[in-house]
C-alpha cells in the first residue's frame, strides 16, 4: 500500500515538475524575444524594453531557485458534496496552475495552505488528514500522513508509519547554510509568520528555537501578500555579521523571494563598510542602555534643514524652509509593538 501511494504521489509531483519546466522556458523564450526588439534611438522604448527584460530574468531565477523540493505536503479536505470523494490540495514553495488557470499547487502563504501548519485534531480547520512529502531532488522518497478525522483511521498501521518530518528535519546533515523550515513550520511559528503588518513585531526565544528561520520566513509571508505595499520601498535583512549573512542567504531565493537585500550593520552606511572591531571594553560601554539616548541626541543636533530643491522618489520637490515644517520639530509617529515567543521548530 505505501508503495502504490509513493508512486500516486511521485506521479503528480512528476506533472508539477513538468508544468515548472514549461513555465520556465516560457519565460526564456519571451526574454529572448524582448532582447531581440528593435528599439532604435527611443529613450522610453528601450527603457520598456529593459523592463520586461529584468522581469522575464527575475521569473526565470525564481522558477530555477525553487526547484528543489516543489511540493511537500497534501492537505485531505472534507469530501465534495457532488461526488462525494475527499478534495486534496497539494502545498508548496510557489503557487502553480495548468494551462486552464485551474490550481495545481498552494503557495504555502495562501490563506488555504494555513490548515496545513495549523490545524489538529482537535481543530482540524476543514481537514481530514495532512500528509508530509520527503523528496530528493525531484523523486518523492517518503511519505508521512497525521490523520486528523477519527473516521479515517482504519487502514493498514504500515499506512502511516514514518519518523516524522520535523524530526528529519530536525536530524538532517548540515550543509553551512541554514535550511528553510517551509515544510515543518510549528502552529506558534506560523502564527508568528501570518500576524498583521502593524508595528514593530518582537520575536523572543532561546538559542536553538528558530527565531531567524521564522523571521525569514516572515518577510517571505509578507512580501507575498503585501506585495504592491513593499516592492516600492523594498526588504532589508540586517545581520550582526558577513559570515551570518552567508549563513542565511539561500533561504529567501528557496521560498522564490530573490529581489532582499542583505546587510550587515556595518554595511548600511552607503560607500562605507565597518570591519573594525571594537576591544571589549569598548564594546561593553556600547552596548549600555544610556548610549540610546546619547546617540539620538547625536543624531538631532546634525539633521539640517534642507532647502530648495530635491529629488525624492523619482520627483523634484521644492523643501520647506519653515523650520516649523521641517520633520525635526515635530512629534515622532508612536509605533505599535508586539512580543511574540517561539519555543518549538527548526533549529536556526
């Protein structure tokens, strides 16, 4: 039986790799036709031109980066009224569908895919069942079913058997970089990664409990659905180090974000790069809470007023040179902020 669902299983993962590839030589196909466009001497022409052209290139990197485990997990929905049979929903790393715009594949930050992190026995969301899928590049190697509706219970215990997919996770060589925990996602860690974009959001944990994978996971939730909000002003991930950024960089091109970012805090002063480090001592006087206050203060007395002319967001704007007007003097916008705790998932 486990081995005629592993095959119903790699069956449909093989037509979700298919429509994958078709997807991705569309867009090859279409870039090379926008770079084959005479243009001749228009400015705003070729300026089309090398928009579609940047477009077509982002699609393609971000249907090569998400190749590597497509699918890895089936939702069991209650029955259809009409045939009276269970409804699956395949989740994975992007949203996919067949030539007739019909779904094939969740992206897992769907409001449809949450049932698959958050739902349990007790609230099972509308499902029936929730089954992990283990792969190796594009072959389904294991498969692992939590049945959530008593009434599916029945069947041959070799069905179901299997060591778990966050323990594998759990258990798996490490490579140097961190992996994504799309598949293994804990219900507070979903949570966390769904909350509002409202303020500051605080995540909390010890060592080991996954707060950087779920803050990666975050801005990959948010800039999928805050899309037209973020891509204007653009994702900034801020590490304490290069070697941290090296760490965490595959993790976002994974979940088909590949447009971030990445900083460390001696980075974000444009043209200069901090790589000096501090002795200790000067460091523990730094860090001091007193050197909050000292370096706003710090900060105010060298904000100037600007005046005339500027360029702001692609516009000339005329400065106000009213000191009344000016952003120092007035009261600072309250920002709202939360502190959510991780205590379970992946190790980051």
């Amino acid at each position: 039986m486990v081995d005629l669902e592993l095959e119903r299983e790699q069956n449909y993962v093989a037509t979700l790799y298919a429509r994958l590839d078709a997807l991705q030589r569309e867009a090859e196909d279409q870039l090379t036709a926008v770079r084959l466009l005479d243009v001749g001497g228009n400015h705003q022409t070729r300026s089309e031109r090398d928009t579609f052209a940047r477009l077509y290139e982002d699609r393609i990197v971000q249907l090569r980066e998400i190749d590597d485990r497509l699918a890895f997990g089936r939702l069991e929905l209650a029955a259809d009224d009409a045939s009276g049979d269970s409804v699956f929903r395949y989740i994975g790393r992007v949203g996919l569908r067949d030539e007739e715009l019909q779904p094939m594949l969740l992206d897992w930050r769907v409001p449809q895919a949450s049932a698959f992190y958050q739902a349990t026995a007790a609230t099972p969301l509308g499902a029936r069942a929730r089954r992990h899928l283990q792969s190796k590049g594009r072959t389904i190697i294991r498969i692992e079913d939590e049945i959530l509706d008593a009434e599916l219970v029945g069947g041959e215990p070799s069905e179901h058997q299997g060591e778990g997919a966050l323990l594998s996770a759990l258990t798996a060589q490490r490579t140097g970089h961190m992996p994504d925990i799309v598949a293994t996602i804990q219900a507070e860690q979903d949570r966390i990664i769904r909350s509002d974009l409202a303020g500051v959001l605080v995540v909390q944990g010890g060592p080991g409990t996954g707060k950087t994978a779920v803050a990666l996971h975050r801005a990959a939730y948010l800039l999928y659905t805050h899309r037209d909000r973020l891509k204007h002003n653009g994702v900034l991930i801020v590490g304490p180090s290069r070697s941290f950024l090296q760490y965490i960089e595959a993790v976002l091109p994974s979940l088909g974000e590949t447009g971030v970012v990445l900083a460390s805090v001696g980075q974000l002063y444009p043209g200069v790069e901090a790589t000096r480090e501090d002795a200790p001592a000067v460091a523990a006087l730094k860090g001091q809470g007193f050197m909050a206050a000292l370096v706003a203060h710090a900060v105010r007395s060298r904000q100037r007023i600007p005046v005339g002319t500027r360029q702001a967001r692609g516009q000339r704007r005329q400065a106000d040179p009213d000191p009344a007007g000016s952003s120092r003097t007035r009261s600072p916008r309250p920002v709202r902020a939360e502190s959510r705790t991780t205590s379970r998932g992946s190790r980051s």
